[in-house]
C-alpha cells in the first residue's frame, strides 16, 4: 500500500464527507492505493455514525473511536500503530488542509530521500492578533530550542516515512513536535513544504490561546526529556554535588576561621555562612537524591495505558 492518510478528529460531522470525497478524488486521479483512517478522539456528535457509513461505501476507509476525549496525540499514535501504507500522511479533518498537496508530499518521501515532510502554511487565514502572531512566536521559540528549521511546527499536514511513526512515541501533546521527536530518534533528513491553507468552513476551532502557553510548556519538556530523559543523574547529580561543593566550602572556611584564625569570636550559628552552607549542602544532597530516584524509575517504569478505544473499523488494534 503506497499511503495511509491519518485523520485525528473532534466534533467534526459536517465536513467528513466532503474530505473523504475531496481525498478519494486525488488518490484515484493519481492512481495511488491508499487508506483512510480516522480516528474518533471521542467525538460527542454523529462523526463516528458518518465514518461507519463512509466505511460501509468504501472499504478503504478505517475508524477507530475512542471512549473519551483524550487528546491529539494520543490520536496520532493509536493511527501510526495502525497504519500499513509505505508513507503516511496526517491531516486535520476541519478542511483547512488540501488534499491536493499529497501527490507532492509523497513524492517527497518516495523520490527525494525526505523522512519527514512538514507543511508550511505561510499565507494563513486565521486572526492575527490571536493565532497568527502567537504562532510565529511559538515558531520562532521552536526552532531556537530544538534545532529543527522548520517555519511552521503546528500544521497538521506532514508526511512521513513509514519507519518514521512506527520508531517515534507521540504522548501528551506532543503532536506539536513530532520533527524534533523525529530528530531525537535519529530521523534527520527532514523538510518542508508551503502549503496552501484554507478558512475553516464548518463548525469552529477546539483550540484556544492556551494551547500556545501549553506549547512553550512542552517545548520545554521535550528539550529537557530529549537531553537528560534518559541520564537524569547527569542533571540532577551535577547540581547535587555542585551545591554541596558550595556548601561544603563555606562549612570548611567557617571551621578553619573558628578553630585557627578567630578562636574567641562570633558563633558560628550568628553567621550567615554557617545558614548558607547548610542550606547549600541539604539542597545539594536532594539534587543527587532526585537523580538517583529518576535514574531507578527509568529503569523500573511500566508502558501505561494512554487510551482505550471502544469501537474500530477495519483495524486490528483490539485484537
């Protein structure tokens, strides 16, 4: 199978169709062999009755559903553990990105040796003052942390190679940042794409200004999993032992002034030194402590469960 198109979802019943139709219509035009996979993120309107009947009318069209709302991410990584096709292509079901774009994202991966191509919506049709800018803000913050020169981290549109989302693990709401996940796992050969952006022509966005100030968040969880996710020992031991260094040092200054130089002066509980080392040394000894524990619970962490699907359409992931 040359594509699987990977659509996470919420509350979206009036424009499947029209996605679906607009999708079939490029694959066949194209004569690509594909599927379409939509994933429920626990929508509360009739999206997953329109899925059941997109699927009943075309056997490439697969669903799944889950219980509840439990986020995008978690979306995308039940769709990547369920996809087959050799390039995968995700996208938001709200009918902001074209379908169009695919022949040309696919020819990316296929022919020019891309592993990840993410689009670029450089001409957008959203506010200003409350996306817009914000957006290039956040762009802007993402790129000077992860290293990964992409304009436009946040579109939903991105194409993939298939060893790509079967070696990466999308929790959280890590969707953002799925090139630097990528990048982190050893994937390199990422680019980018303009892509033609469109005004949302149903229903209105399930995003608010909150999710750029949970961006920035997670930007920087993922800057500080990425470098000491593994080695929290690294981190937390080097402050440790720095700050009980400095607490030592003054502990020691303040013995050899008590014992030698300054015999019959102050005490040494009067003397902010003494305050300053001990709390130097207790704060450097919970460091080490913190990256010895951290160190234990990677070693010992169970995988959790992240979601549970209650209903699926040709996919074996409840089986």
């Amino acid at each position: 199978m040359q594509l699987s198109i990977v659509i996470p979802l919420l509350n979206e019943e009036e424009s499947l169709k029209e996605l679906h139709d607009w999708i079939v219509s490029v694959m066949q035009s194209n004569h690509f062999s594909y599927e379409i996979l939509f994933v429920d993120d626990g929508s509360t309107d009739n999206s997953w009755n329109i899925i059941t009947e997109l699927s009943n009318q075309n056997p490439s069209v697969k669903g799944i559903h889950f219980l509840r709302n439990f986020g995008k991410s978690q979306a995308l990584h039940a769709g990547f553990k369920a996809v087959e096709g050799d390039v995968i292509i995700t996208m938001d079901a709200d009918l902001q990105d074209n379908p169009e774009e695919i022949p040309e994202l696919y020819n990316m991966i296929t022919n020019e040796g891309y592993e990840l191509v993410s689009g670029w919506k450089k001409k957008r049709y959203d506010s200003v003052i409350f996306k817009n800018t914000p957006s290039k803000l956040f762009n802007w913050a993402a790129r000077r942390t992860s290293g990964v020169r992409l304009h436009d981290f946040n579109c939903g549109l991105k194409a993939y190679a298939k060893n790509v989302v079967k070696n990466i693990e999308v929790s959280g709401e890590m969707h953002r940042y799925i090139p630097v996940l990528a990048k982190n796992a050893g994937f390199s050969k990422i680019g980018e794409k303009v892509v033609q952006h469109q005004a949302r022509k149903y229903g209105k966005t399930k995003f608010g200004m909150e999710r750029f100030i949970n961006g920035f968040l997670d930007l920087l969880t993922i800057w500080f999993v990425s470098r000491f996710g593994k080695r929290p020992m690294h981190l937390f031991g080097a402050l440790g032992v720095l700050m009980f260094l400095i607490g030592f040092g003054f502990a020691l200054y303040l013995g050899i002034d008590k014992l030698f130089i300054n015999k019959f002066g102050r005490l040494l509980t009067d003397r902010p030194q003494f305050y300053i080392s001990l709390v130097a040394m207790v704060i450097g000894t919970q460091l080490f402590l913190a990256g010895f524990i951290g160190e234990i619970l990677i070693r010992s962490k169970k995988e959790e469960k992240r979601y549970i699907i209650s209903k699926e359409l040709n996919t074996t992931l409840l089986e």
